[in-house]
C-alpha cells in the first residue's frame, strides 16, 4: 500500500464515522441473460415428437436464387423447447413458432448432418403450432459437369430446383426425390411424413407454372410478376413435391397434358394419346380411380435425366416423350401414380414396393409381361443376385436403403409369379384390397403380405427373402396319367408347366412338394417346366430337354418362353443353338440380347464366315447403332457388336467425338467403344494413340484406352509397327490387347514379337473355344 493511499482511507473512516446519514439501499442487479447450451448432434431420423399436420409454402422464383416462406403446421407431443428439420443450401432469416396470438422467435442452429435446429428460450407447450420460416436458396444452373464420377451425363445439379436454358428460353423445375426436398424446403424430408402440400409460385409474367395441384388463383403483383396459387394437394411426402416454370407450349390431351417445351408440341402427340390410354387401363385394372385433381407430363430437356413420379405433375426426359414410339418409361411412371403416391413405402427399404409394382405393370400395359423377370433370371442362373430381404426370418430391411435394380426386377418377378399362381382376377383383389387399406398413407412389404391373406404371405416372404431353389423335374411316363416330379427342395414352391398333350399344348400347375399329373394319351415329348416364364425358381437343364424343346416345341412355346430358354442357357454353343431358332424376331425384348450376344461371340466366328456374320449384324443393328447417340447408354449392345464389324457411318460420328474423350473419361459414357470406333476410322489414329499410351495410368481414361485398342482387328499389326514399344509393355496390358485375338497366324505372330506367355495362352483359348463353336455358328449362318 503507498503513502497516500494509506491517508485516504484514514480520511474516509473519520468521514464515515462522523456522518449520521444512514445507508442507501441497492435495487437488485438484473438477472444474468440465460445462456443457452450449445445445439447438440441430431439424431439420422427425425423425432416424431414434432408432426407435420400441413405445409403452406410461397417460393418468389428469381434467375440464380429463390427467397422461401414455409409455414408448418405440426403438433407437439409434449413441451418442446428444441426441435429439428431438414434443410440443405438454405439460408435462414427468420423462424418463429405462432399459437393463437402468440409468437415465439425461434434461434437457428448451423447447418448440421443436413439438419437444422429450431430452439426457443423457454418450452414451447404440447399442442398445435405454426412453425413459420423466411429463408433463400439456390436455383442450380443445369450444365454438365464432366468431372462428375461415372454417372452417364446426369448433372450434380438435377435435384433441389434448377434451371437450363433452351432455345433461348429459360425452363426452372425441381426434384425432391430422394432427399432434395430439403434443399427447396426446410421440412420432415423423409417419407413416412405424409401430409397435405399448399404450394404458391411467384414467377414472371407469361410463364406456365404448374404443381402437383390444380392452379386455385393467380394474382397480378406488379412488376412484370404473377402469383399462382395451387390448390391444397392430398397428404405427400416430400419427396413427391414438385414444379416446373417456363414458357411450355400446353397440350391437352384429356385427362392428361403434357408440357412441352416450346415449340415441341407437335412431338408430343403419341406420347400424348399412349398416356391417356394408360392411364384409363391401369384404373381399370387396380379398381382405384386416380384421386389426383389433375396430371401435367412436363418435358425436361437434359440428357439422362429419366423421369419421376410426382402426382400431378411427372417430370420426363425429352426423349421419352418426343420419340416416335415412347417406351415403357411413361408406362412405368403412370403406374407409380398409384404404387408410390397413392400408397408410399415409409421408409426407404421397402422402395421395392413402389419400383416393382411400376416395372411389373409397365410390362403388362405394353404386353411384356410374361417376359418381365427375364434379365432377372439371366443373372439368376450364374447365381448374381441378391435378396430383397435380408434374412428369411426378417421382414423389414432394417439396413438397407435403395434396392439395387436388380432386386426391383426380382420384386417384378415375384408379382408375376403371384399372378400367374393366383389367377389374375384374384392377384389384381389382393392388390385393390392393398391399395385401398391403404390409399393416402403409407406402407411397409408386411402391408402387401396382408393383403395378399396368410395362405400366401409366407410364400411372398420366402419368394423375397430370395431362397430361390434350383429344381430338377423329371417326367415320370410309369405311371398313368403321367406325372412330373421334383426334388432339390424342401418348400411347396408353385410349379407351372408346359408340354406336349398328344400333339397339342397343355398346361398343368401346382407345386414342387407333390406330383404334378398332365393328362395326356402318349407320354409327352417335350416339356418346359415354367410355363410362361413365370416361375420364381431355376431349373437344372440337359441338353435332351433343350434339344426337344428345339425340335419340337418351338412353334408351340411363346415368345417369352424362348426368351427364357435362350436366358437359362449357360454356354455359347446352347446360346447359338437357340438364335438359330429365334432368328429373324425383331421383338425389343430380343433384339437386345441377340446384339450383346453377338459382340461376345464375334471373335469366334469361322473366318470363312466372317463377312456373312458381318453382315447379318450389319444388317440387323447398324440402322440402330447409327441412331443411337454413343453418349447414351441405349442400344449398346448394338453399337457394340457394330464396332465388333465395321460400319463407316458409325466410325464417323465416334471420330467426331475422340477429341473430346478426356472430357468424356468420367461422363459414364462407354469410351472405350467410342474410342475404338474411332480408331477403326482412321489407323493413323491408332498409331498416335498407341505411342502416347500411359500404362502407368489407372484411371477410367487410360483404362478405356487400353481396352478400346484391345477391340481393334488389326491390333498385331499395330504392336509389329511400334515393336520397340510394345516390347516394352507390362505383361497385363498385353494380355488385354490381345484377348480377342483367335487365329493360328497371329498367334505365332505374337509369340515371335512378344514372347509373352499368358498372351499366347489367352489365345490359345480363345481358338480352342472357336474350335469347338465352329459346327453351331455353321448350322445358323449357312441354313
């Protein structure tokens, strides 16, 4: 203590002590302005503590960004002082909770695990509450983006709401599916949120904009602006929430419209009338009429995009609508009308339900059904597929999300089986009793199973769980009347067959647990054990039974049993055997398998044969390969077995392309055949590509080019041209360029410039499988 530090508080005491005044009462210090703890983690699933009841939202549509204001209208379960929605690229500015004549600003937590947190200071009471948001967001600007993974041309940008220039003219729409709702809305953005949407849109003057809900008002706010106001739609979830925007020319077909870009109306038209055909049928046949106000087939213009189902308003890729004859796309999506928006999976593992169902019905609309598990079974046979149910005793897929397309066509196939074991009037009862139970609300596989009763749940259940069993039926002609019998399994699985009664077709079914009797005077001399290709199980098969099939069935089986047939078979010379029979057929449903057949045989065909071989393909794909853009994944195999045999109007447009084949290497595209179409084109091109070869390189580029250089028929005189550098090519990028090489003369070639022992292996293989095809690749090209 200094000096006068110590005189002052002398002198303060005698003042004190001297002073009669008496002490002068403090008011209270304020309270301390409560801190809040810091937001904690949410949960991956939204709480149902806070249920939507409604969604009331108003998007004000600018160029590159959007301002949003969504009101919900949710119940708490009990007092709530924090809660969470989804919400993506979104920017709020203000939230608050509203009860009556109250309301509560409401503090907004960062973005976290695609959540954000909504708290008040003090607990919100159990009850109704409107949960209002002023916010903005993002309209993406849609254009490749070629460093994208391997995806086809599908932009990054497809999804929340995007916009794309056409012509001239600017087109805005948006896609929620399967979690992009979230960045137009801040929302419960998963599927078991099934509420009523109200949807406002403030666009530019002299645009179409258009819902999933009919136009309720529209309203001038100056500006050179509108307001559209569409009507309240039926409970959706999120991800079903839709719009488009832009100057569509309308075409009114009806029930239906479709929103063409402009000045495409004219392109529209079948798709147009196939679509109000449709739709009329699939009322008839699930015995649910459309509760939807109103349907829009709106086109968007970007290459891969597909389609999508939401109700009112089903978005397609131009294509889909503008092609001559519309594929069952369009089919696919009408159905979904009522398989996914009448009826909605509540959570994502049980999408099957709505994927199955519209890939099922699709194929009966265009009268494919009967061959609709046919690339099912192809994959079946070689043992590729999976389950859709993870276990026979769970019926949930607990730990799956999306089921790989593989296992939608298997959900396709098991409700074929159903109907064709149920009889069609029985299985469309089970599924009118399903949608019906069920119409506007949700629903798991175990729904499905009740509607179909108790007799065949455990039978649908055992069908999913994918214990498929591979049965070997014999024809027992000992007994009379004559029997099929099975064994390799221990379940009554339903058992359809086909077979020759006395000279005629018969058909008898019932299931593998007990003798199945074919009335018939003289034993049957052929027998294909799932008729129709409908039966959820493989067979073993001989060649006895293929070779009567062949010789004396063929004319009396349907083409979807052929297809089947050519399916099952698991060598190339039982594969030929059967194009022979089907050759000629110009259904889609073969033309495809043919071609891809075709490509993975050429390099054996007889060289004598070669140019009759060349030119049947030539014949019978090149018109397609040339239709077809090399960019898409569509008609592949045609363009594949063309590049197998040379065509120059094909080469041409692959050459166009090769300079942009850097950009292209992580578009999704096939490189390599574009690649090797090119070099086709030009050799001197295949020179300067093979010089400039980096074998060190393991992208998807250098890859492509290494195997697209490994399809070229003059590939040996290519490595005797440059052979001080192919001398010095690793082992397995020699092996790679010589696997389709399959004749004496250059293996002997190869082994003089190379030496390489698994090359010259490789091809020694490969001639002996050339050997050993030669009789079956002579009796269908020279017959």
């Amino acid at each position: 203590m200094t000096r006068s530090t110590a005189i002052r508080l002398a002198l303060a005491s005698v003042v004190v002590a001297c002073t009669s005044y008496a002490p002068i009462a403090l008011p209270p210090p304020p309270p301390p302005t409560p801190t809040l703890a810091p937001f904690p983690t949410p949960e991956f699933r939204i709480s149902h503590a806070v249920e939507p009841v409604r969604y009331r939202a108003r998007l004000a549509l600018g160029t590159t960004s959007f301002t949003g204001h969504v009101e919900l209208d949710a119940t708490l379960a009990s007092d709530v002082s924090l809660f969470w929605l989804h919400a993506v690229g979104l920017r709020m500015s203000r939230a608050r909770a509203i009860r009556g004549d109250i309301t509560v600003e409401l503090e907004v937590s960062p973005q976290r695990d695609q959540q954000l947190g909504f708290r008040a200071h003090a607990p919100l009471a159990a009850g109704a509450w409107t949960i209002a948001i002023d916010y903005t967001g993002v309209i993406h600007e849609l254009e490749p983006q070629v460093d994208d993974p391997p995806f086809g041309l599908r932009d990054r940008w497809t999804f929340g709401v995007f916009r794309r220039e056409v012509d001239g003219a600017t087109y805005i729409a948006s896609q929620s599916e399967a979690i992009y709702a979230r960045q137009i809305f801040p929302c419960i953005d998963e599927p078991d949120r099934k509420v009523p949407w109200q949807l406002t849109l403030d666009v530019a003057d002299g645009l179409v904009a258009a819902g999933n809900a009919p136009i309720a008002r529209t309203t001038s706010l100056g500006g050179h602006r509108t307001r559209v106001e569409l009507a309240e739609t039926l409970p959706l979830p999120s991800y079903l929430i839709a719009f488009a925007v832009g100057p569509f020319d309308v075409v009114d077909a009806g029930r239906v419209r479709i929103l063409a870009l402009r000045g495409h109306a004219a392109n529209v038209a079948t798709a147009a009338k196939l679509a109000t055909l449709d739709l009329a049928t699939l009322e008839r046949w699930v015995g649910v009429p459309l509760p939807y106000p109103k349907l829009d087939l709106v086109e968007v213009s970007h290459p891969g995009w597909g389609a999508m189902e939401n109700p009112g308003l089903i978005t397609f890729d131009s294509r889909l609508l503008e092609d001559a004859h519309p594929d069952t796309t369009i089919a696919h999506e009408l159905a979904h009308l009522w398989f996914g928006d009448i009826v909605t999976p509540a959570w994502w593992n049980d999408i099957w339900l709505n994927e199955s169902f519209a890939t099922y019905f699709a194929a009966r609309l265009d009268g494919f059904a009967g061959a609709i598990d046919l690339d099912w079974w192809a994959r079946a046979a070689a043992g590729e597929t999976n389950a859709i149910l993870p276990a026979a005793t769970t019926h949930q897929l607990e730990a799956r999300t999306f089921a790989p397309d593989r296992e939608i066509e298997h959900g396709a196939g098991v409700l074929a089986a159903l109907e064709r074991w149920l009889g069609s009037d029985a299985f469309l009862h089970s599924v009118h009793a399903y949608l019906t139970a069920h119409a506007n609300g949700t629903v798991t596989t175990t729904d499905l199973a009740t509607a179909f009763g108790p007799a065949i749940a455990d039978e649908l259940y055992a069908m999913l769980d994918g214990g498929w069993p591979t049965l070997a039926v014999t024809l027992d002609c000992t007994a009379k009347p004559h029997v099929v019998t099975t064994s390799s399994t221990d379940r009554a699985w339903p058992l359809c067959v086909a077979y020759d009664r006395d000279g005629k077709r018969g058909e008898a079914c019932g299931t593998s647990a007990e003798p199945l009797e074919l009335p018939a005077h003289a034993c049957p001399r052929w027998l294909l054990a799932n008729a129709n290709a409908r039966g959820m199980y493989t067979l073993r098969w001989d060649s006895m039974a293929l070779d009567a099939l062949l010789a004396r069935a063929w004319k009396q089986l349907t083409l979807a049993e052929k297809i089947y047939i050519f399916d099952q078979q698991s060598s190339y010379a039982a594969k030929l055997d059967v194009l022979a029979k089907l050759d000629g057929e110009r259904d889609p449903r073969w033309l495809d398998r043919e071609a891809a057949l075709l490509a993975s045989v050429a390099r054996y065909v007889p060289s004598d044969l070669a140019a009759v071989f060349a030119k049947r393909a030539i014949d019978r794909f090149a018109a397609t390969a040339r239709a077809a853009d090399l960019l898409d994944e569509r008609d592949a195999h045609a363009v594949a077995i063309i590049e197998q045999v040379g065509d120059p109007a094909t080469e041409a447009h692959a050459k166009a392309l090769f300079e942009r084949a850097r950009d292209l290497a992580n578009a999704g595209v096939d490189l390599p055949t574009i690649l090797a179409l090119a070099m086709r084109s030009d050799p001197a091109l295949a020179d300067r590509v093979f010089r400039d070869l980096d074998v060190s390189g393991h992208d998807y580029f250098h890859i492509s080019v290494e195997q697209a250089l490994g399809e070229l028929p003059s590939i040996v005189d290519l490595l005797a041209r440059n052979a001080a550098r192919s001398a010095k090519l690793p082992s397995h990028v020699v092996v790679l360029l010589l696997r389709n090489v399959c004749d004496a003369a250059s293996r002997d070639r190869v082994v003089a410039l190379l030496g390489n022992k698994d090359a010259t292996d490789l091809i020694d293989r490969c001639i002996s499988t050339k050997q050993a095809l030669d009789s079956h690749f002579r009796a269908w090209l020279t017959h």
